[in-house]
C-alpha cells in the first residue's frame, strides 16, 4: 500500500479535527436539547471527512475503491441525523419514536449492505475507472439504481429538516425569543449545504472529483454550535413557551449571569412599559431604567423574598418580589428568575380589615366601660335598698310585713347579682375573669323564685 499525500487532503484533515472537537462539546452538553443528536451529525460528518482523507492517501488501485468506500457510513447517517437534531432541537422529540428511528435506519442499514455488495449486484455503482489528476487520484463512477434512490432519500430528509429549522426560526422571531446572532447562526447553518448543492448543480466545482459536502457540512456544524452552545437560550428562556407563563399576571424577568435581559412575559412588559424585543441583551440597569434604585437594590442578590412598592402610572403599587438562581443541570447558574406579584388589593384588603379591627376592639372598649360604669352607678343606690331593707327587718313587723321586706331584700340580692354578672361579662372580654366557687341551696333558691313571682299572680283575675 503507497501513500501518497496531496494538498487536497488537510482542508478534510481540518474537517475531521473540528468536527470531533464538536462531538466532545456535544457529549459534554448532552442536557441540551438537541446535543445528542447533533453529536451524532458531527460525527458522521468527521467520519465522512476521515475516509476521504484515507482514500485520497492511498493512490493504488483498486485499494482506492476499498477506502472509497469508507466515507459512506458518515454520508448515509448524516441526513437521518441531522432530522433528529432538527426535531430535538425545534421542541419536537416526541416524534422520535422507536417505530420512526427504526425507519430511519431502515434505508442508511440497507444502502451499506449493497456498498459492500456492490461487486456482486451493481446497485450502487456499475462502473468505476480510476480518474488521475497532477494533484490527486479519484473515482470516475457510473452509478446504479439504489445510488438515486438512497440519493432522493437523503434529499428529502435534508428538505424536511430545512423546513422544520425555517418554521422555526420565524415562530421564533414572531414571539421575539432568540438572539439576533442565533437567527444568524441557523440560518448560516442551514444555507451553506443548499449553496454547494446548488453550485455543483451548476457545474461550479473547484476540487473537480473531490466532495466539497463534508467542508460544508463542518460549517454548519460550527454555526449550529454557536447557535446551541453560546447562546444557550433553551436554558434561559425555554424554546417550547409555556402558555401559562405568557398569560399569568405575575410579572416574570429572565436574567443571564451578566444580568442582561433575556426574557419577559407580557405582564412584566407592561409593568415596565417596554416590550422585549427593546430591551433584550440590555443590561436590567438600563433596560428598567423606571425603578433603577430598587434594580440596584438587589442587582447582586442571587435570592430574596420581600414585599416591594413601586411606583407604577403614577399609582403606589405593592409587590410580592421573589428573586432566584437558574442553574445548569451541573449546578452552575446561568441566570436569574425574577418574579412579582401584584399584592396591592391584598395590602390594601388588609388595611381595611385593621382598620375594622381597630374600630370594633374600640367599640367593644367603650361597651364594657359603659356596662361597668352603668353597673357601678345602679350598684350603689341597690346596696342602699339592701341595707334599708335589712334595717327594716331588724324593727318590729308583723309577720305579713316582714314577709314583704325580706321579698324586697331578696329581690334586691337577685338584682345586685344580675350587676355583678354584667361586671363579669366586661372581665370575660378584658380575659380577667376569676372564677370563685361559693355554697348553693337548690330549696332557697327556688322559694325565692317563688316570692320574687308572688305578686304577679295576686294581679291575676
């Protein structure tokens, strides 16, 4: 086997390094929505690259055609693995089933097998003749029937994982949520493999016999990497936005490390009467320039809890003000979670309900000072009556007269007890209340009963 270096050789050299660089950066970052999948890419792409790097070294034929051969694992995995990506990455994993992989693989499993049958059958290639340049050794191929099939298949996953990027990207731009530069990014992704598609179309090809789309799959790579890694909004602000979120009346702020804005819902657009699209990547200081004392109030704290009143169209307004971390998966934060509530008709219910509170405890003061005073007042005429009538029943009565004063003596006790409850009632509010255990006679209680009603039933008919 003879080795033959060209120059040819270091732009898919160079191909192969970056696109393994990618695939340790996607495996690091496997969390991410879409990694997996867009490791798999990269390294189909590295692989593919590689092989033409080995073919292109060994110039003998028709040891050439063996190592031809060994690009053609990452050429056919690449398009199944780029719509994976896609749909990860655009919020939609639920359509990876098992059924739809295995459906996937279907095709790229078959189209292997006649790579390496191909002597035999022909379905890929019915001719090969070796093509020699000043510069390098290629294959002049006449292709068979499975080449056009495994071609128009590989085309149309490509398509569709074009369309789904493109909707994406313009939902994306719709609901103001991605960076500038991300849109950027995809769409330089996305373009650079339909211009070569396009110019090989043409006839434009500088490396004559060579296949420029691992160089401009590697470009794409890069820029889906800018586009997933350095922004890393799916972390910050979530691709798939969650309806609650965007329709709850608590106002929500998303920060990154730099404290520039990220995110805003529409009820923290209208407390600080801008939209996102005016103050995304803006510094917090800036772009809430309205309550910039309470922005630095807590500009460097990763947690608070507190009620906050804010000025807000001239209106006194009292918010509820969480503040927290967004942590990586890892454990690092990426961000910060600010979140107020609108308590002011809580506040404001709670004012009045003191306010109430205050009245009716005044009230219930003034009642029992009243009740007291008004006990006190009749007490003392009534211990006039009691001791009267006591002189009384000392004097010579007769015995229908001394009945008579010891009924007023008894009704007079029976009145000054009913005075002396009601100054209990006014210690039972004051919780001062004692009570006092004093001896009960059930008979002299009911002949007292009995004298107190006597005169009633002398009026009776």
């Amino acid at each position: 086997m003879h080795w033959q270096f060209t120059l040819y050789e270091i732009p898919y050299a160079i191909a192969t390094v970056i696109s393994l660089w990618l695939v340790n950066i996607a495996w690091w970052r496997r969390y991410v929505p879409g990694a997996l999948a867009y490791g798999l890419l990269m390294f189909a792409v590295a692989e593919w690259s590689l092989g033409i790097v080995l073919a292109q070294g060994n110039a003998g034929f028709p040891i050439i055609i063996v190592w031809n051969n060994v690009p053609l694992l990452g050429m056919v995995i690449v398009p199944a693995a780029l719509l994976a990506f896609s749909l990860q990455y655009t919020g939609r994993s639920r359509w990876l089933s098992l059924p739809v992989i295995i459906l996937l693989v279907i095709e790229p499993f078959i189209t292997l097998l006649l790579v390496w049958t191909n002597a035999k059958y022909g379905l890929i290639t019915s001719s090969t003749t070796l093509s020699r340049s000043a510069s390098f050794s290629a294959e002049a191929l006449t292709y068979g029937s499975w080449f056009w099939i495994n071609a128009v298949y590989s085309y149309l996953l490509v398509l569709l994982s074009t369309i789904l990027l493109v909707w994406f990207i313009l939902e994306r731009i719709r609901s103001d949520s991605l960076y500038r530069g991300q849109v950027i990014a995809l769409l330089i992704a996305i373009l650079v493999p339909w211009i070569l598609v396009v110019l090989v179309a043409l006839g434009w090809n500088p490396l004559s016999g060579l296949d420029l789309t691992p160089l401009a799959l590697t470009i794409t790579g890069l820029a889906l990497y800018w586009a997933i890694f350095h922004y890393r909004s799916e972390e910050l602000a979530p691709v798939a936005r969650n309806i609650v979120v965007e329709s709850m009346s608590d106002a929500v702020i998303v920060t990154d490390s730099h404290h520039r804005i990220t995110d805003l819902n529409p009820a923290a657009e209208r407390l600080i009467g801008r939209k996102l699209s005016e103050v995304k990547g803006q510094s917090s200081l800036r772009a809430v320039s309205a309550f910039s004392d309470q922005v630095r109030r807590f500009y460097n704290l990763s947690s608070a809890h507190e009620e906050l009143a804010l000025k807000v169209d001239g209106e006194q307004r009292y918010f509820d003000l969480r503040i927290s971390l967004l942590p990586e998966r890892r454990g690092s934060p990426t961000g910060r979670l600010i979140v107020l509530h609108d308590v002011t008709e809580r506040r404001l219910a709670m004012q009045a309900m003191g306010q109430a509170r205050a009245a009716a405890e005044a009230a219930n003061e003034a009642k029992s000072a009243f009740l007291a005073m008004m006990s006190h007042e009749i007490r003392t005429p009534m211990n006039a009556i009691i001791g009267m009538t006591s002189l009384l029943l000392d004097t010579n009565l007769t015995p229908e007269q001394e009945d008579y004063a010891e009924t007023v003596r008894s009704s007079s006790d029976a009145l000054l007890s009913i005075i002396n409850d009601i100054l209990d009632f006014s210690k039972i509010e004051a919780g001062k209340l004692e009570l006092e255990r004093h001896p009960f006679d059930l008979h002299e209680c009911i002949e007292s009963a009995f004298d107190l009603n006597r005169p009633l039933t002398w009026l009776q008919p």
